[in-house]
C-alpha cells in the first residue's frame, strides 16, 4: 500500500476509535499504526499536506488522552518518534502539534510507576524531541515533569537516571526561565550534591549529562566557581575533549560538544582554555574526526570549531593546527573519506566541502564558514605563511569546482541548498581576494566564463521560479531571496577580480545593465540584513554611473518591495488563522441529488409495474436508457459522498485548529498578564536607573571637572616629565663620570699598594743608613777630640816652632796619614752625599705620589715627614762635617805658610 491510502486508513480508524472505543477499533487502529510505523516517513510532516497533519493531530489528541490503553499510547508514540526524523519534523511536532506537553501530561499521569515501559518511551522520545529546542516555563505539565526529573534524579533506579539526565539537560540549556524555577524550588541544594556525586560515575554519558546541568544552574555561581575554578578547568577540558574523542557514542560526543560550547561562553573559561597546554593537540584529535564518514558528528566538530573561532585567542592557535603543511596539490586519494591512510589536517575540511550537497549539506556549510573565519584570521596577520598560501592553493580548484550550474530539475529544496553552497563559496573567495598574495591565486584560476555562467543561471532561476513573486521580499526563506544573495556574491566577487581577469571587467559591467538585475539588487537594497544592504550599495555605485542601467526601474521595484513589506504587516494583524463554516451550498446540492436519484427510482419502479401490465414492446428500451443514467447518478453520487467526506474532515481539521488556537491564545494571554507584570517592574526599574542616572549625571560633570584638574597636573607632570629627563641626563653624565672616577680610584690603590711596597723597603734601607750615620757620628766626635787635642798641641808648640823643626816633620808626616785619613773621610762623605741624593730623589718622588692620594695616605705623609726632618738633621751633620773639614785645610795651609 502506499502512503496516502495508509494514511487515510489510519485517520477514518482514529475517527471511528475516537466515536467508539471498542476492543475492535482498537485492534483496528493498532493495526493502522503497524502498517504506517513500517512505511518511509522521512519528511512526511515537513511537505506540508494535509492528510499527514490532520492523522498527527489526531495521534496527539489519542496519546495525550488518559483513556488510552498504554498499549496503545505506546505504540502511537513509537510512531510519532519515528516520524520526528530531522530538525524539521521536531520542531513541527513540538510547536504546532504541542507534543512536548502532550508526552509531559503522559509521564505525570504515571509518575507513581517511573519504571514503566512507556514512561521511558516518553523519556526517551521527549529528550529527543527538545534537543535543541527552546521550552517556555508556560507549557503545560512542564513544571510537573521538572518536579519528576528531580525526583528520580535522585533516586537509585539506574535505568531511568540516564534518560532523566538527558532530559534536564535539554530543559536546562539556554532557558533562563526554567533556571530560575529549579533554582527557587526547596530540595535545589540536594539535587546539587546528587548531581556532583554523578560526576565519579563510571558512564561517560551519566557524566556529561551532569556537566551540562550543572553548568547551566550553576556556572555563574558560587558552587559553579568552585566546579570550574582554574584548579578543575584543565581537567574538565581534558574529561571533556576525550569523551569527544573516545566517546561512547554520537549521543554522548554531541552533548560534550554542546557542553563545551556553553562553557566558552563565559570569558574566565574560554581564557583558561586558550592557556591550556594541550589545547593544539586535543585540536588536532578532534580534527580527525572529520576523517570519519558520520555527518553527525562531523557536524558537532565543526559547530564546536565555529564556536572556538568567536573567542579571539583561540583563533589564532585553530590556525596554527588546520593550516599544517599540506601537499602542493590535492590528491584524488586525499579526498576521499575513505581513504586507507590518515590525511593531513586541513585536508578533513576539504573532504567535506567535495561531497555532494544532499544528505550532508549542513557539514559543508559548516566547514566553508569555518574556512571564511580561519582564512580571515590567518590572512589579517602582518605576513601571510607559506602553509596558508599552499593551502589556498589546494583549496581553490575544490572551490571553484562547487560553482557549477544549478540543476533546476531536481526542485526547489535542491535549488536552495545549491544557492547557500554557492553564497559561502563567493565569500570564502572574497576573503581570499582582500589579500594581495591570495588575490594573485584567486585571479589565475578564476575565469571570466565561469562567473558569467553562474550569474546567468542564477538569473535564469530568479525569473523561471513560480514563487519569486509569491512570497514577502526580503524573507530569508524566500527562494528568491537566496537566489539573489548568491548572485549579489558572485558580482561582488566579479567586481573584485575584474582587474586581474581577462574580459572580467567587461563582463561585470555588461550583466550591471541587465534589465534582469533589477529584482535581486532591489531586494538587497530593501533587506533588513546590514551585509545585503552594503553589497547593494557597492553595486549599485559601480553601475549608477552605467548608460543603460535601468535605475528608474530599480526605484519602481524597490517602492514596491517597500508598499508589499508594509501591506503584509497590516495584514497580519488582521489575519483570520481559520474560516469557520462549511460550504452549505455543496451539501444542498448533494442532498437534493440524493433526493432526485430516490424519486427517479421510484417512478422507474411505477413505470415498470404499469409496463407490466400493458406489455409494451419498447419497456426494455426505457429500461435500457434510465439503467444508464442511474449509474451516473449513483456515480455522482460517490463524487458527491467522497467530497462531502473530505468536507467533514476540513471542518474537524478547521474545529481542531480553533481549539489549538483558544488553546495558544489563552497561553499567549497568560504570557500577556506575565509580561505586563514585567514591564511594570521594568518601568519601576526605570525610575530607579533614572534617579540613579540623574546621580551619574551629577558625577560626571563632578569628573569633568576633576578631568579639567588632572590635565593641568599632567601639564605640570608633563613639564616635571621634561625635567626629569634633563635630570636623568645629567643623572647619566655624572654617573658616568662616577664610573671613570671609581675607575681611577681602583687604579690608584692599586699604585698606592706598590708605594706601600716600596715605602718598607725604604723605610728598611733608612733603617741600615741610620745605623751608618750613628756610627759615623761617633767617629765624627773621636775627631773632634783629636782636633781639640791637636789644636792645643798646636797652641803650646806655636812659641818653640823652630825648636821643633824635626817634631814639625814627625807630625807632617802624621800629618799624611791624617790627610790620607781625611782623604778616605771624603771618599765616604762622597758616598754618603750620593746616597743622601738618591735618599732626597726618593723623598721627592714619595711626597708627590702621597699628596695625589690627598687625605688618605696622610699618616704616610707624617712619617714621610719626620724622615724628612732626620735627612735635615744628616744634613746639617754633613754640613757641619763640611765645614769642619773645610777649617781643616785652613788650619793646614796657614801650617804650611
């Protein structure tokens, strides 16, 4: 069977279990949901029928019923698991559908048996549900179902602990609300120190799950500080990074990605982890990863990577890691996902951007925004490496292979994600075109033809697509929308390179005058994104100055795109969601049909008795002729019956969506009375921060003011400043001479310590002279004597001179020998007059170098100085000895007379 007939079998069996629930309708439906639970459902609720919705809507209504047999809850809920198949289907299931409530009221009405079945089932398809997925604190049995987490959180039945982790993580993440409720309930403090006792768990998972709730509780408190303080970061990181790596699974490797994401958000952590020491090899771990054939967990890597480039310092050391040094050109067998050997690091990246665009599109996206910030930061460097130029240039015939045609046979889903591909790829070449070294790369391998194929088949879907003109201008799920950013980027990138490229300039201006430019570029200069605004306006400047730009027409669709922005937003005020009231006229007809086919049968009938009867020849004729128009009644009548059926249920669709709609209404009106109490205390608050603005007013003219005083100090500093320097120079120039002084002085002591030297030996040689003197004093007074004695001699023998003629000869004879005596005396008088020289040279030469050494030597200089004072008294003795030797010859020569 098909899916359409299994899926109406399966609503007309809600619709009779749901006006009887006998044992036989419920045999029936279980049986319906068997045949669709065995069928493909992927994206069955994405495609947008009806059919599909109107048997989820009535699937949810029977689940969320507590006259449900569990069986029958069970199996209706294994169905909705499976059709919750991508991101998609989830989000349509939880917030058109309400299903996180409807499994939230299921798990409340059996809370007294946690263990069940079918309590897990709900556990299990619910943190499927809300991953990812934003819970208000308003839907129904949500508090509830934290109170029943809590609960068995802390109790000591291990199959259920893991699925309620799991929960309360995706509850807890990103929702401020929810926070705030767990942290105002009583038992918090418990649920706390249970958590933390996780934490020794044996299971990886159990860990994570744990990790994760207490960093969104408490990672901006007290006991978060503790938790994650810069003693227990680095091992977090280190836990954390090898669950990724050696993780027990996808489940427990997204939930460790996602943990580390929310912790880089806080500023101390993503600190920590730009110090951590391990980081560039835990990095290169992680990138291998990529080599792997899940894109699942491709894609975890790669938005944990995409976080890791927000923080500034941990860009810079993702550069340092993909950007190895890779081949020179790229290798076949390098890009395969499957290849025997392990490829280099940026050569992961590229594996993923080669692969076609269905199935792992989100992967490739991921990895050309990656690119774009890796690129960006390694080419806004000062100088841009070797192992980034080889890298771009084995990244660009990959790039520039992606910028092929679009395939427009394949349909509009495939179109878009072409579009997207194609979006990134023109601005990872932009980066590439802002560096000179780069842009050379760029240009050499980028060709006029291939941009002009591009824009022409972007062109050609623009205007070919049945809803560029269906759906709001500028709406980022708008085809045409995509269809115009790709084309924007791909002038953008023609505009760059049109001086580097042969024909490209000419080529650039050519397609800014086609009239067909007019739709994409208004659209941008009309969007509400600053990025698509900007472009316009670059390109737009480049071709105003055009002949034939068709600037009027641009101004036209621009007032248009503007008046249709405007015309939407009064609508969707006014808006009906739903119209009430089946079309009575169809049911008339199809009622007065029935009646004319009844009295058309009973006239045949009254006919054929009256045939009867008179036997006419041409009654089978007649008969003939009304069997024939009877079946085309009776076959109208099935077309009227089938479109009366279709017509009951577009009205049970249309009663189930104004229930929903009073449903949300009243949730948006209990929001409203929420919301209205939080702005009254914002403008409570308000009147607080402007009193206190008023104050900060007042302070800040106080500063200015003070501002005023301290650019006059820092003049007067300014001035002191300039002072300061000449006085450091003079400060320079004495301390240099100090240095030269203190030179000279070591120098000097070391001459003063040979003078010392010298000084005892002279002190030692004036010692053995004194000696010598002393001696000779002595004989200078045994002389004297004899002078005196020969005086008186002389004087007794003056009156008898001539008598003692022949004494006069004895004594001039010992008068030789005095003279010879006297002559020796003056040979040693010569000897002692040298030496008493050379003493006196010495002397001198002492008292010069002991005045150079001033003050200090000064006990030196006394002793010099009485020695001086005894070499005066020797030579006042020489002197006299002078003298008296010079009486002598006097006394000798008046003899001879």
């Amino acid at each position: 069977m098909d899916m359409t007939t299994c899926l109406k079998s399966l609503l007309l069996a809600i619709q009779q279990y749901r006006g009887g629930r006998t044992a036989q309708n419920a045999a029936h439906l279980h049986k319906q949901v068997e045949e669709v639970s065995g069928l493909k459902c992927d994206q069955l609720l994405s495609s947008g029928q009806a059919l599909p919705r109107e048997c989820v809507s009535g699937l949810v209504e029977l689940a969320g019923n507590p006259n449900t047999s569990p069986n029958m809850t069970s199996s209706i809920i294994s169905l909705l698991a499976q059709l919750a198949c991508d991101d998609d289907s989830r989000e349509i299931l939880h917030s058109s559908y309400s299903l996180t409530s409807t499994l939230a009221s299921v798990i409340h009405c059996h809370s007294a048996t946690p263990g069940e079945p079918l309590v897990l089932q709900c556990l299990q398809v619910l943190q499927k549900l809300t991953y990812n997925t934003r819970i208000f604190q308003s839907t129904n049995y949500i508090h509830e179902l934290i109170a029943f987490l809590m609960t068995n959180i802390q109790s000591h039945n291990e199959d259920i602990i893991m699925p309620c982790l799991g929960l309360m993580a995706n509850v807890c993440r990103d929702n401020h609300s929810v926070q705030s409720h767990i942290k105002s309930l009583d038992n918090v403090k418990p649920f706390y120190r249970t958590l933390i006792n996780f934490l020794a768990h044996n299971s990886l998972t159990v860990v994570v799950f744990t990790l994760s709730i207490l960093a969104s509780l408490t990672l901006n408190e007290k006991v978060g500080e503790k938790l994650f303080d810069a003693k227990n970061i680095h091992q977090t990181f280190q836990l954390v990074f090898n669950i990724i790596v050696n993780g027990d699974g996808t489940l427990t490797r997204k939930y460790s990605v996602d943990l580390l994401v929310d912790l880089l958000r806080n500023p101390k952590i993503a600190d920590h982890l730009s110090r951590y020491q391990h980081f560039s090899a835990c990095v290169s771990q992680v990138l291998g990863l990529l080599q792997s054939k899940d894109p699942d967990s491709a894609a975890k890597v790669l938005e944990l990577l995409l976080a890791m480039c927000s923080i500034s310092g941990l860009r810079s050391l993702l550069c340092e890691v993909v950007f190895k040094p890779a081949a020179p050109k790229l290798r076949t067998a390098g890009l395969g996902l499957d290849g025997g050997r392990k490829t280099e690091t940026g050569l992961a990246l590229v594996q993923w951007l080669s692969l076609p665009v269905e199935g792992a599109e989100s992967c490739s996206l991921q990895a050309l925004q990656l690119l774009n910030e890796l690129l960006e930061e390694a080419l806004g460097a000062e100088s841009v490496s070797e192992c980034v130029l080889r890298f771009v240039e084995m990244l660009l015939p990959v790039l520039l292979g992606l910028l092929r045609g679009l395939e427009a046979a394949q349909g509009d889903a495939h179109l878009r994600k072409q579009c997207h591909r194609i979006t990134h790829v023109t601005s990872l070449l932009l980066i590439l075109c802002a560096e000179d070294s780069t842009r050379c790369l760029v240009s050499r391998q980028v060709s006029t033809q291939l941009c002009l194929t591009q824009v022409e088949s972007l062109l050609s879907c623009c205007h070919s697509n049945s809803s560029f003109n269906c759906h709001p201008p500028g709406s980022d799920n708008d085809l045409s929308q995509v269809y115009a950013d790709a084309l924007l980027k791909t002038l953008e990138l023609m505009s760059k390179l049109r001086q580097q490229v042969k024909d490209m300039e000419t080529s650039f201006y050519r397609m800014l005058q086609d009239q067909r430019i007019v739709t994409p570029l208004s659209l941008a200069l009309t969007s509400h994104h600053r990025e698509r605004v900007q472009t316009g306006l670059s390109l737009l400047f480049e071709a105003t100055p055009l002949p034939d730009f068709p600037s009027l027409v641009l101004g036209e669709s621009m007032a248009a795109n503007n008046a249709y922005r405007q015309r939407e937003s009064e609508l969707s005020v006014k808006r009906v969601a739903v119209q009430e009231g089946p079309p009575s006229s169809i049911l008339d007809s199809s009622c007065g049909s029935s009646r004319s086919v009844y009295c058309l049968a009973d006239r045949i009938q009254n006919g054929l008795e009256l045939q009867e009867q008179v036997k006419d020849s041409h009654v089978s004729d007649i008969i003939d002729v009304y069997e024939q128009k009877l079946s085309a009644f009776a076959s109208k009548e099935s077309r009227l019956q089938d479109l009366l059926e279709a017509k009951a249920l577009a009205l049970s669709q249309a009663d189930r969506l104004i229930a929903q709609y009073r449903f949300q209404r009243a949730q948006a009106e209990a929001e409203a009375c929420k919301l209205g109490c939080l702005l009254k205390e914002a403008e409570r608050r308000r009147e607080d921060l402007q009193s206190e603005l008023s104050g900060q007013v007042l302070e800040v003219e106080r500063c200015k003011a003070d501002m005023e005083e301290l650019l006059q100090h820092n003049g007067r500093l300014q001035k002191d400043s300039e002072e300061h320097q000449s006085l450091k120079g003079a400060y320079n120039a004495l301390l240099n001479r100090f240095n030269e002084s203190e030179r000279l002085l070591k120098e000097l002591q070391a001459a003063h310590i040979s003078l010392t030297k010298q000084s005892d030996t002279l002190r030692k040689n004036q010692e053995a002279l004194t000696l010598q003197h002393e001696k000779m004093a002595s004989v200078l007074e045994e002389r004297e004597q004899e002078i005196r004695s020969l005086r008186a001699d002389l004087q007794q023998k003056n009156s008898d001179i001539t008598g003692l003629r022949g004494a006069l000869r004895a004594e001039e004879e010992k008068m030789k020998e005095k003279d010879q005596e006297r002559r020796d005396l003056e040979e040693t008088v010569d000897v002692l007059r040298k030496e008493l020289n050379k003493t006196e040279q010495a002397r001198k030469d002492a008292s010069i170098k002991a005045s150079s050494l001033e003050m200090q030597k000064s006990t030196l200089a006394t002793k010099l100085k009485q020695k001086e004072d005894e070499l005066n008294k020797h030579s006042s003795m020489i002197a006299m000895i002078h003298s008296l030797s010079g009486a002598k010859q006097k006394n000798e020569v008046n003899l001879s007379l």
